[in-house]
C-alpha cells in the first residue's frame, strides 16, 4: 500500500501530475509520489511557449537515473512560460515537487477541473497502487 503527499488547492491526474490554479495561469508539475517514483531527476524536456495543449496531451518528458517517462497535460491551454530553473537543476523537483512548477498555461479549461482528483481522491488512488 503506497502513501504519499498530497497537498489541498491542487489537482491531480492517475498519472501522477498535478495543476494549481492562480487566478487564469495553471501550474504543473509532478506529485510526491511521481519524483519518488522516478528517483533522482536527471533531464525534464519541456514544451515551447505558444504551444496549445489539449488536456491529456504530451507535455514532454522527465528522465531520472532509473526511467524515462511522458508528462501529460492534466488542462487544455497555451504554454505562456516554462520553469527555467529547471534546466539547470532538475533535480529540484526531487527537493520540492509542489513548489517546483514545470510549465505554466494561459487560455486554460477550468471546466476541466472537474474531471481530476482533489487531495484525498488521489491519496486514496495512490494507497491503492502497489
């Protein structure tokens, strides 16, 4: 039975991203459980600004020591910004997965919203998982 951290006032996907709405911008990143997964993050591909992205599309890809995995959009939008932090130290995400945003949307689909996990449908998801 796995456990993770998951925090209130984001939204969650089965395939472990999240999204925080602040005012119209959605950030995304992975979750607790995604980073631990993973192990320690080595390379994350992310998409151009201006790309629109339709929620459940490839945003790019995250690679860690053990694995390399698709990130999925969790919101249909429009890149406006990606963390450039993140090309120099990905591994940042290892360190704080709820602060550590990956790419920011405009133009989003809060109707959308409704068909993720809140905090407690995904913890319950994740206990689930073996």
């Amino acid at each position: 039975m796995a456990e993770t951290n998951a925090l209130e006032g984001y939204f969650y996907t089965e395939k472990h991203e999240w999204v925080k709405i602040e005012g119209d911008v959605a950030l995304i990143g992975i979750t607790d459980f995604a980073q631990n997964a993973l192990g320690d993050i080595v390379f994350i591909d992310l998409p151009k600004v201006g790309k629109k992205i339709s929620q459940k599309d490839s945003l790019g890809t995250i690679e860690s020591v053990k694995a390399a995995e698709d990130l999925y959009s969790p919101i249909s939008g429009e890149v406006s910004e990606i963390n450039p932090a993140l090309a120099s130290s990905p591994g940042s995400v290892n360190t704080d997965p709820f602060a550590t945003w990956m790419v920011k949307l405009t133009g989003i689909n809060q109707g959308e919203l409704g068909s993720l996990l809140n905090a407690n449908q995904y913890k319950d998801y994740v206990s689930k998982l073996d």
